[in-house]
C-alpha cells in the first residue's frame, strides 16, 4: 500500500489492495474467477511480490451443488461406500427413512459432530473442516474445536468454531457440547479432555499425519470407536500399529475448484513448486530441481509458492539460492497466495503449458497434486505416501532421483502425448476428492461407530 493511503477508505471504495500498488482483489467476485488475473500475469514478468488475503467463507450452494442431491458418479461411489441411495439414516422408527434433511432422531434433534484440531490455521487440516462444513452441516450440527486460533475461527459462522487454550477450557467445552460424535484430528490433548468430561458420545480418531506426531497412537490410554484417515496408504500404516476399524475418508474440495475462469497467456510456461520451506516438503531439493529444469530449458519461470511462516534462516537460505543462481534469475517466490486464487493459479500454469513439481517425502494424501489435477495442471512426484493413488505411473518418479524428474518434467513441456498421460487420472481426483464423496463416506463411519439413536 502507498504512503498515505488510507485502508479503511480502500475498503469502503470497495476494493483492498495487495502488497503490490498494482493488485486490487474486489472482495465480492466468485472463488476462482478471473481477480486473480493481474496477480498470475506478473508470473510472466515484473518484481516478486507477495499475494495476501483471506480465505472466504463458503456456505452457500455455489455453481448448482447442494448437499443431498449429488446423482451420477458420486451416488454410485457412495452406494459402493455402502450408503443406499446416499442416505443411512432414519426417523426412530422401524424401516422408515429419513428423508433429504439433517439427520435427526424421533423428536428431529439433529446428530451433534464436534471436530477437534490443534491449530486454527488457514490450510491443511482447518481447510478441510471449513470445505466439509457447507454439505456437513446441512445434516448434522457440526462445530469445531480448536487449542488456538490463528486466524481460522473467523471463517465460520458465529459460534461453530471456538477456541479451548487449556485442558480445563477443553473439558468444559466438551461437556457443554454433549456431542454424539467427538472426532480428534491429530491432537490427543482432546482425548484426555474427554475421558474427564465423561466420554460423552462416540469417539472417532482422524488421523492425517505421516511424522513423528503418530506416535500418541501407540500410547493411547483410551479405545477409539473409529479411526478415519484420508487414504489406502494411511489405512494400512494405521493397520500395521494394530488399530482398528479404520475407513477411508478422503480430503475434499469445495466449489471454489469447480469454477469455471478464464486463464491469461503468460508468454511463458512457469513450473511451480507449492509446500512449506521446511524438510518434510524438501525445498532445498525442489530449488535445485527448478533451477536444472530452467537450465535446460531458457525461457520457462521457475516458481515457488509457500514459506510465508518460515524461519527467517530458511527464507534467508531460499533468496540466497534465487539470486545466486543465474538460472533462477527469472523465478517468482510467492510467500503466500489468497486460497481463493489457487484455482486459477493452477489452471494459468497448465493452461500456459507448465506443470507443477513435487519433493516431498511422504504424503498422507497428497492436497496439493490433487488440486492441480483438478485445474488440469500436470504433476511430476516422488513415488512416496499416498501419491500413487491418485497420479498414473508417468507421473512418478523413484524418491530422490530427482535428473529422472527433471527429465519427465522437462517432457511434460513439450509432449502433449505426455502432457495427457500424466492428467489421466484427474477425473477419478475429481470424484473422490467431491464434498459429497467424503460426506457418503463420513455418513457410513456413524453407521457403523456412533452410539446415539440418530442413527440406523
């Protein structure tokens, strides 16, 4: 913002401005449209800059979508999920069902789920409660719990998402919520919370990590009803420390990723890496990995989205290694990007004939590769996690080999042939990553775990 200028009449003007003079997002134009332009053209030229913004809230049925009515592959998913026409629920009495609507009992008192997390924070794990909350809450009273906030609470409605800082905040909060479902995500404070609270309800353990922070599972010190994680992969590193049962519910995407924009021509085709600056995301090696690529091919821009929480080292080390090598001279850092905008980002990319690169060193699902392959933008990965359930083998390469990455990545800007092959499994992405699929699957976890009469 210049000098002067004054925000709160940006505001009112009807506008707020990005860092950069020249971004000007208007607040009312859909998830995914073309406000995002101005900030992908400056992919292709002109100073680094950061995108900042706030993820909006989505509860109204945008592009068509609502809650109960999905037909086609998602009802033949969700029936192969053993969810009989998309529906498990029932009135209280014998062999009558529930019709479209929330799931109640006898008196239409609605399933209380309450979901519990660590860490407010936009991405990851909150992202994927704030994309299940527009169908979820159309059949259960979903609200979310949280240790802290940093910034996610705001995103909900008013009174959904709330903060317990201590374990005496966490207990209170449970008992007054009388959930009949209590889902823990990754975040065993919650468990001991509950056990003081009474163990109200049935207790459903989410699991979405791949590190170190797995180890709470081997020293629980109560039985969960239910484990659910997000992939075949997680299901059986799950299974091999002895838990059970454990179902599949995969991360979603709301309709924001279905909308429909209209990317820009760059005049280049960038190739992008996205992740955190930090080891697991393995950004050392995805610096080197872009800086190979631009060396052999002059003219493509290298760019790196993410890192706007990182250390200062790690920042340090990452603008040292852009200005110091001369094949990176063109590359673009986007610290943080408007969750909005990442649609359209991904589709300009694909659009323009870049792709996206991934060092990862393992992945419980793989956001960031579906969500390019929802938009139509090529993925080059290590075969690691859950990766190879949704990217085709042309995609993959073995960890570490990262001149065989290059190799494919700089293919994929020049082979269409290729260019398709490695989109061919971006339908299948696509279904499984539908609201509805993850609701149908989250419906046939209560109808086999929760306790409450709510359910058939």
């Amino acid at each position: 913002m210049g000098a002067g200028a004054d925000p709160v009449q940006e505001r009112r003007a009807g506008r707020r401005r990005g860092p950069d003079q020249g971004l000007r997002v208007p607040p009312s134009r859909p998830a995914g449209a073309d406000h995002v332009l101005p900030a992908v053209r400056r992919l292709s030229g002109g100073a680094r800059h950061r995108v900042r913004g706030r993820v909006r809230r989505r509860h109204t049925r945008a592009h068509g979508l609502r809650p109960g009515r999905g037909r086609g592959p998602f009802l033949a998913r969700a029936q192969h999920l053993g969810v009989p026409g998309g529906r498990v629920l029932r009135d209280g009495r014998a062999g009558r069902a529930q019709g479209p609507g929330r799931s109640a009992d006898a008196a239409g008192v609605p399933m209380k789920v309450l979901f519990c997390y660590r860490y407010g924070v936009i991405g990851g794990v909150s992202t994927q409660l704030l994309n299940r909350y527009t169908h979820f809450s159309a059949e259960f009273e979903v609200g979310v719990l949280y240790e802290s906030d940093h910034g996610m609470v705001a995103h909900f409605p008013p009174g959904v998402a709330r903060v317990a800082a201590t374990d005496d905040a966490r207990e209170a909060a449970i008992r007054e919520a009388e959930p009949d479902v209590l889902v823990v995500i990754d975040s065993p404070s919650f468990l001991s919370a509950w056990q003081r609270a009474g163990s109200p309800g049935s207790l459903i353990l989410e699991v979405h990590t791949t590190t170190a922070n797995l180890s709470y599972l081997g020293d629980l010190a109560v039985r969960p009803d239910h484990i659910v994680t997000v992939s075949e992969y997680m299901r059986g590193k799950l299974g091999a420390l002895g838990l059970s049962p454990i179902s599949v519910v995969p991360n979603c995407l709301d309709e924001r990723w279905y909308a429909e924009t209209v990317p820009p021509a760059l005049g280049s085709s960038p190739v992008a890496w996205i992740g955190k600056l930090d080891g697991h995301k393995r950004w050392r090696a995805a610096a080197d990995l872009l800086d190979r690529i631009a060396a052999a091919r002059p003219g493509v821009t290298p760019l790196l989205v993410g890192g706007y929480t990182a250390p200062a080292s790690e920042v340090s080390a990452l603008t040292t290694k852009l200005a110091t090598s001369p094949a990176l001279g063109s590359a673009r850092w986007l610290p943080r990007v408007d969750y909005d905008m990442m649609p359209a980002l991904y589709s300009a990319i694909g659009t323009n004939g870049g792709l996206t690169v991934s060092t990862t060193t393992d992945e419980s699902f793989g956001m960031s590769v579906a969500e390019a392959l929802v938009r139509g933008c090529p993925v080059i990965a290590p075969a690691v996690g859950a990766l190879p359930e949704i990217l085709p083998e042309e995609a993959l390469y073995p960890p570490g080999a990262y001149a065989e990455a290059a190799d494919k990545a700089l293919r994929a800007l020049s082979d269409a042939g290729f260019r398709a092959a490695l989109l061919s499994t971006a339908q299948l992405v696509r279904e499984r990553t539908h609201t509805e699929y993850a609701l149908a699957a989250f419906r046939n976890v209560l109808q086999r775990s929760a306790k409450s009469a709510k359910v058939a």
